[in-house]
C-alpha cells in the first residue's frame, strides 16, 4: 500500500466526507455534521500523510470558511491569542541558540564533565536534554544539537554501529517525555493542551501539574532504555577528543553572551509569569524581537525568519480549529454523546484510565499527536462537563497519553525526524521495542501519579 497510500487516503477522505455530510445524523444540527464531514477527512488526509499537513490543513480552513461552518474570527480565532506567538518565537529562539553555537557549548562541557560509560552516556543524554529544554522552547533543535556532540563521542570512542544505534534512539525518544516538564519545553503542544481545554495555566502552574508527572515517565524512559538497549561493549569516552572540539569553538563569544543573557531573561520572565502578568506568548516573542535589535542583540538576522515553519502553523490553526469549531456547532457534544459511555465514570482513577485508554487507540489509528488532542480533548471535556472537575483535568490526561505515546516513528514527530541513517541512525524496530512496553509506563503515569497529584495539588 506505501506508494499508492496518498491516492487511497485522498479518495478515503473524500468518501468519508460525503457520506458523513448526507446522511441523517439526529441530534446535530447542519453547521454540526458540515464540520464533522471536513474534520473526518482532514483527520483521515493526515493519517494517510497525503501531501505534507500544511496542505491539507489550509485546504480544511477553507472549506470551513467557504461553506460558513462558523465565522472566520473562530475559525482563525487562535491568531488573536498568544499562542501561535509563542510558537513562532520559541522557534525563532531556537534557532538563535543553535546559530550562536551556546547549546553545543553547554553539550561539550557536560559530557567532558560527565560522560564516561555507555550508562552515564544515556542518563547524560536525558539530563542535556532537560537542561536545553529551558533554554530552547523545540524539542527538534534540542535534538540535533545533542546528536551532532553525540556523533562526536561515537566516533571518537569507536562505537560499534549498534551501540551507536542505542545512543541515536535515546536522544530522540528522550525528548518525549522531558519535553511534557516545561510548558515550553514543547511550545507547539502543550499550549495547545491549554487552549484546548479554555483555562489559564501560567508556566509556573503547567510544571506545578505537570512537572513531578513527566520527570517521573523521564526517569522510567531513561531506566527502560538502560534495560532494553544494553551495550554489545562497554565504552570509554575520549574525553580528549571532546576538549578538541570545545577548543575548536573558541572562546565564548558577544553573540553567544548576548543569547545567554536574553535566554536567561526569557527564563526568569516564564517563572514569574503569574506575578508580572505577562502572557509567556508575549514574553516568548518580545524576547526574539530583542534578539535581531541592534546593540542588544544582533543575533537573529533576517534569513532567521526561515525557521519559523508556516506548514506548523497552518496546522496548528486546523488542528485548534477542530476543537473550537466542533464546540461552537455541536460535533463535540454529539461524539461525546453518541459514540462514549453514557454514564462517565466517578472514580478517579478508573475515569483516568478511560481517557488514557481512548486517547491511546485513537492515537494509534491515527498517528497524528496534534490531530488527536484536538479530536480527543474536546470530547473528553464535553463527556466530562457533567463532572463537577476543572476542565484541565480531562484536558491534561488527554494530553499526557498522547503526548508520551508512540509505537511507531511516523506516530510522534519527535521521533519521525530522527529516523534513519542521517539522524538519530535508528529504525521502527528500536521505536517498537521500547514503545510498547512504555504504554505501561504512560498508565502508571497518568492513572497512579497525576491522579493522586493533582488531588494534592487541589486541581481535582
């Protein structure tokens, strides 16, 4: 099916999109099962990966508006939040650490520091990757930067091919988990799991929630990985060879000392969100302006708009779009109605577990994080509304199943852009083999922890 897989999920969508907006659908109003008909089939267009989501995202957007599902303000309406202004400047952010050369700086120093064993390369790899995720608001450049140091070490250690395989894997796969603490530690999702959900959470109050939750599925990512990939030989790093490549960068130069001090900014203004008011949207993006502001900054140029991904953001629009529209004309409230229980669960645990599990099938036929969390969520919350519950709670745990899960690579973009040779040197096989049994670990996390947790912390 692979080559004809596009053809076949553009007529499957389309199909799906007929049937859907003429047959008799009691209960939902034609505004209603108009947006259910473009939502199946932009859902499904993603599934199939039919031409890159940018596409199929704005050609959702258009028959929104063209057909009058809802009004453009609400269609469009996540341009007049902060939210896709965070994006844009978490993006531009990372993209100044990178060019500056301060994230491989902080990558080097750490492993010459730290790094000794194949055990400490795998734990040094999670802790880098918590560290770089203050300071860069994407988990992608993350990524790449601590692979471009751990090339270094696997070449300079002679690292045989599927040790070096074992080390590619866990610098992608550990970006999931790491990347839920902070609420920029992904700045393209888990704002969305806010907007989603119709509250206000500051930075402080995502790691509050969210915090002690993920650093404990980071902890058990990084323990499976130690269980599950076990080294052919033991290594010794040339330690040597990284004091080189440090040497080689010179100096810390104006331009690094300068996205230091403005990042350093940017952290101390995340934290502190709740006592001077400003939305971190705002802080995100007046902190990236700064950057390109002569004197100050003069770090980003104006070929660093290039790293801001339109496609994301069209995407991201679509994917709000789902959510917000299906709540205005009904769709949400009807699948709630029609396709979950009637009765919703009272216990807390079991309701948990419930979401967890809905969230996880729907994640595993449709592949797409952002697509289920704007399908999975608002139906979550519609089911839930009769629940005397703050609506972060179903928005939360929906968003921590999907977010954490995978079993394939093309499932989580975080491990999609690492496969292969070129980049994090793994397969589907590595992605399988851990993913899996981690589903244990997202049940443990969002059923026994957040739960409890959130209790404590009187959100529930």
């Amino acid at each position: 099916m692979g080559k004809n897989k596009p053809k076949i999920g553009f007529i499957l969508g389309i199909i799906v999109a007929l049937l859907v907006a003429n047959i008799n659908l009691p209960g939902l109003a034609r505004p209603g099962q108009l947006c259910m008909a473009f939502s199946f089939m932009t859902i499904i267009f993603w599934a199939f990966q039919i031409a890159q989501p940018g596409y199929t995202s704005g050609l959702y957007l258009v028959l929104l508006t063209v057909f009058g599902v809802a009004k453009s303000t609400l269609i469009f309406s996540v341009w007049s939040a902060s939210m896709m202004w965070l994006i844009i400047g978490a993006f531009m952010i990372a993209g100044a650490v990178k060019e500056s050369g301060l994230g491989e700086r902080i990558a080097y120093k750490y492993i010459i520091k730290y790094v000794s064993s194949f055990k400490s390369i795998i734990i040094g790899i999670f802790i880098l990757t918590f560290v770089l995720s203050l300071l860069i608001p994407h988990p992608w450049p993350r990524a790449f930067i601590i692979m471009s140091v751990m090339a270094v070490v696997i070449k300079s250690a002679n690292i045989p091919k599927e040790d070096a395989i074992k080390i590619g894997f866990t610098v992608f796969a550990s970006s999931v988990p790491v990347s839920l603490i902070f609420l920029t530690g992904d700045a393209t999702i888990s704002p969305l799991a806010i907007q989603s959900s119709g509250q206000v959470l500051g930075w402080m109050g995502w790691f509050k929630l969210m915090g002690p939750p993920s650093i404990v599925a980071s902890v058990l990512a990084c323990f499976m990985i130690l269980m599950l990939f076990k080294p052919s030989q033991e290594v010794h790093v040339d330690k040597e060879d990284m004091k080189k490549k440090l040497i080689e960068l010179g100096p810390m130069t104006g331009k690094e000392k300068r996205t230091a001090f403005w990042i350093i900014l940017a952290i101390i203004l995340w934290m502190t969100d709740t006592i001077h008011g400003i939305d971190i949207g705002w802080v995100t993006v007046f902190i990236a302006m700064m950057m390109a502001m002569p004197i100050v900054g003069k770090i980003l140029t104006p070929a660093s708009w290039n790293g801001v991904p339109v496609h994301v953001l069209v995407f991201l629009t679509a994917a709000v779009a789902i959510g917000r529209v299906g709540g205005a004309t009904g769709m949400n409230a009807w699948i709630a109605t029609t396709i979950l229980p009637a009765a919703v669960p009272t216990n807390p645990y079991i309701l948990a577990a419930f979401i967890t599990t809905v969230a996880i099938i729907i994640h595993m036929l449709l592949g797409s994080v952002i697509a289920v969390m704007g399908i999975v969520i608002p139906a979550m919350i519609a089911f839930t509304s009769s629940m005397d519950i703050n609506p972060l709670v179903p928005a939360l745990l929906a968003y921590t199943a999907v977010a954490a899960h995978y079993v394939l690579p093309f499932q989580h973009l975080n491990m999609l852009v690492g496969l292969g040779d070129d980049n994090g040197m793994y397969s589907q096989k590595e992605c399988i083999r851990f993913g899996v049994p981690f589903i244990i670990v997202i049940y443990i996390v969002t059923v026994a922890i957040e739960v409890p947790w959130w209790k404590f912390c009187g959100l529930w």
